[in-house]
C-alpha cells in the first residue's frame, strides 16, 4: 500500500506539532492523541489539509 505524509495540528491551540504516515486510501480524518508542547498536555491532534 502507497504511503502519505500528512500534518498533525493539536485541536485547542492548532499549532502543528507532527509529522507523520498513513495510507492513502482511508475514509476517515486522522487522529490521534498526543502531547503538545505548547499547550503542556496531551491533547488531540487531527490531521490537516
């Protein structure tokens, strides 16, 4: 399966703190929960467009 690199942005502050891989043909958004330097937690990041 193809690989695409796409941007993690923390949903409250919106800064873009990770880059990363997944496949190209999914349907849904990616996201995960991670930490985010700015905010000083562990937030949710979605994937940008």
């Amino acid at each position: 399966m193809a690989q695409q690199k796409i941007v993690l942005a923390c949903s409250k502050c919106g800064s873009r703190n990770y880059i990363t891989s997944a496949k190209i043909d999914r349907d849904k958004r990616f996201a995960i929960k991670k930490f985010c330097k700015h905010c000083g937690v562990s937030t949710l990041h979605l994937e940008t467009k």
